[in-house]
C-alpha cells in the first residue's frame, strides 16, 4: 500500500483530478491519498468531493485530510504540490507594481518582473516543503505542479536534495486545443518540442499514425486559419504567435498570453486594446470582487470557451499517476513534454539547465529524449531566461540582494538600472514577511 500526499490540496479540481487517477489504477487501490491545505474550509470540500468519487467507483482507495505539512509528509512515498500564498492578490501586486515605473505586463506570472517575484516567493515557500520532506521521507517523490516551473525546478536540481518532476500541460494541452482548432481531434497531433516551460519551439509534428512529417503543412493550415489571423473573446490568442513564427522561422508553443512572458518585442501598450489584448490583472480583479460579493473563497472561474469542446477528453487528463506507476513498476511511458534536466537533449543550451523536452519514464527516473538544437535565435532567447532562472534561484537560496537585481536587469522588460532597482525595492518592500532571507 503506497501513500500520495497532496499540498495545496484545497483547489477541489486539481485534487479531484489526481483522485480519479488514483481510483482508477490497479497500482494504488489500496492506497491513501493524504490531502493538506492550511484552509479548513476548503480542503473538507475537497475531501468530500472525492469520498463521493471513491464511493461510486467503490475503490479501495482511502482519503483523509490535515492541516498540517509535516503530518502530510509522514510515510509519503509521493508528494503532489499545487500551493501558493494568497494567489490572486499577490498576482495583481505583481503586474501593477511595475507599472507604476513603466513596465507593463500582460500576465506576469512565470516571466518579466511578475514572474521573477512570484518565484523568489514560490522558492522561500519551497525551501520548507524540501527541508521537510528530507527530514520526513527523503526517498519521496515531489510531482510539482506549482507555477513558475522553470524557476522551482532550478531550485529543485541545485538545491533542494530531493528528487522531483515538475509537470505542465502546456505543450500536450495547447496541441489538443489547435488540433481542434483546425478540424481535428485532441490527440490528432503528435509533436516533438524544445525550449524553457511556457516557451517551447516546435521541431517536428507527425499526424497519428503516420510516419511523415507534417510540419509545413501544419504551418501552412495555421497561416490560413481564422484562429491565428484574429483575437476572440474566450478564445486562446495566436496572432502574435503567428507574427513571430514568421520572424524566427519557428513555432512558438503555447499561445500568445505564455509566449509574450518571456518576449522584449510583444505589442506597444497602447496598441493591446484595438488587437484584443489586456492585462490579466483585470480578470483577477473582477474574479475576487465576485468572490467578496459572495463572501467566501473559491475557484478562479472563466466563461467555457469553445475549445476544448470537451474538457473531459481523456486527452486533456493529467498525467501524474502515470508517472507515479511507472517510476513504481518500470512501465515504459512517454511524455511529450516534462520539465526536466537538459543534459544534452538541446544540444544548444546549457546541459545542466531545466528544460521542457519529450521524456520517457524507466529506470526508476525520467529521462529526456534527443530532441536537436534550436535555431539559433529561439536558443538566444531561451539562453537569457535560463541564466535569470539560476540567478533568481541563487539570490533566494542566499537571501542576495545583488544577484536578484542582476537578474531584473537582465529581464526583456527591464529598460534601464533605474527602473530594475525601484521595481525590485519595492516588491522586497512589499513581500518582506515572505522574504525574510533578504532582511537578515
């Protein structure tokens, strides 16, 4: 009997989503799924939710909750992160923050100063969870789903002393969504992909079952299509990526709102409005004044765009307990993409950096596939995040403050000292409780 542990299990989705994995493997169904959040009132829902699930698939699998990280740790054999300190707030801080000094952020999340806090926070958060996880069940596997992933999963190959996989749909999802996009079925579409989380490159792109390539007639149907030549609303944007396809020679994976994180040249900002674009910041702001109108906390809810015409596609399923049974039972699996140690896979950019590559599970690790080197220009850009990614990591594992104004400056959005210095002062300001390193 094997015990998967949940952080940040209050989301009754997420949790919800790697309990249907569970229910339905033969691996784990007489095992415990042990699920932690620090709000009560959340995490019941969550557990409700799935003792409704476990009860009418009748499986084996037992479900209990806590409050507390250290108990969720104990006897772990796997630990699933999706946590973060007051998510949406904290998001908003880190897009208006910059503005106020000129730099202007469409998301804000994983790249550009947004995404450079966000991870010095997700770290310091991180250093406790690793710290306890070698003190409680150092041979545990952490599957990190817990954004910025470049970011953590620097922290975690350099510093954290456990072994851990950091997983996104990024690539696997938005190939469901553009195989539907252009008349086909999620799944339709098989692609080999290179570069940094939320900035992969396609390389190669075959139809199911066919050994020839389909790259330039899967580039000449998304030249023509409606859905790369046009925003809608509720719909992911692709105009801009279709711009820089055109520049660099190479797809850009992942939609307009990933790509534009990690871009110097995205549109002016008085140009967002006419062509469809505005700041996430808006939505954020919207989501929480429903929620106080309300007067509890919930999930971030959107309109149901038309694409996945059916999210409960087995296409678009998670794939944690996959892995979990594979490192387990030395199955062979494929990933199409998982972030991971580069180690040659891009023969172009560094080896011992993070990567999201195709991947095999055997051996009892993941391994990352030979995918070829980037053109040139996509490596460049990768290059410059890559570098910030480790200074990020180094400036918060060391509580230094210069190493975290090298990395600001070196950001794409980050115009002159002056405005990287009062960007990063103000946010240390501003997040000090949760930096405390950078106070000693």
């Amino acid at each position: 009997m094997y015990k998967i542990a949940m952080i940040g299990a209050g989301s009754p989705g997420f949790s919800y989503a790697i309990a249907e994995g569970l229910v339905d493997s033969e691996v784990f169904s007489d095992s415990t799924f042990v699920l932690m959040d620090i709000d009560k009132k959340r995490l019941d829902a969550s557990e409700e939710k799935i003792q409704r699930l476990i009860k009418a698939k009748k499986s084996g699998l037992k479900v209990i909750s806590t409050t507390s990280r250290k108990k969720v740790l104990e006897g772990a054999d796997f630990i699933v992160t999706s946590c973060e300190i007051n998510r949406v707030p904290f998001w908003i801080q880190d897009i208006e923050i910059p503005e106020k000094y000129g730099v202007y952020q469409l998301v804000g999340e994983n790249g550009g100063p947004g995404g450079q806090i966000h991870a010095l926070r997700n770290i310091t958060l991180f250093m406790d969870i690793c710290r306890d996880i070698r003190e409680i069940c150092p041979g545990a596997w952490l599957m990190n789903f817990t954004n910025p992933m470049s970011f953590l999963c620097t922290y975690f190959q350099q510093y954290s002393g456990v072994k851990a996989i950091g997983f996104c749909h990024q690539v696997h999802g938005s190939f469901g969504v553009i195989a539907e996009m252009l008349g086909m079925q999620p799944g339709d579409l098989q692609v080999i992909t290179g570069g940094v989380n939320h900035f992969n490159w396609l390389l190669d792109i075959r139809k199911k079952n066919s050994r020839e390539s389909f790259l330039e007639e899967f580039l000449r149907q998304i030249r023509k299509s409606i859905y790369w030549k046009k925003n809608f609303k509720n719909i992911p944007h692709q105009k801009f990526t279709l711009q820089v396809l055109e520049v660099f020679g190479t797809y850009p994976v992942g939609y307009d709102d990933h790509i534009v994180e990690y871009l110097p040249f995205f549109y002016e900002k008085e140009e967002w409005q006419k062509m469809g674009y505005n700041s996430v910041k808006y939505h954020l702001k919207a989501f929480l004044k429903s929620q106080e109108n309300k007067g509890i906390r919930g999930e971030l809810k959107i309109e149901k765009p038309p694409f996945p015409r059916d999210l409960t596609h087995r296409y678009y399923k998670e794939s944690p307990v996959e892995v979990m049974e594979s490192l387990l039972t030395n199955r062979l699996l494929y990933l199409d993409a998982v972030n991971t140690l580069n180690n040659g896979s891009i023969p172009n950019l560094p080896a011992d950096a993070i990567v999201d590559i195709p991947a095999v599970v055997v051996g009892g690790r993941v391994r990352g596939i030979y995918v070829g080197a980037l053109p040139e220009g996509c490596a460049e850009l990768c290059r410059r995040q890559i570098t910030i990614h480790r200074l990020v990591v180094e400036a918060a594992v060391k509580g230094d403050r210069n190493l975290a104004l090298q990395a600001m400056c070196l950001d794409p959005y980050i115009k002159s000292i002056t405005q990287a210095k009062n960007i990063l002062n103000e946010y240390l300001k501003i997040y000090r409780k949760y930096l405390p390193q950078f106070f000693k």
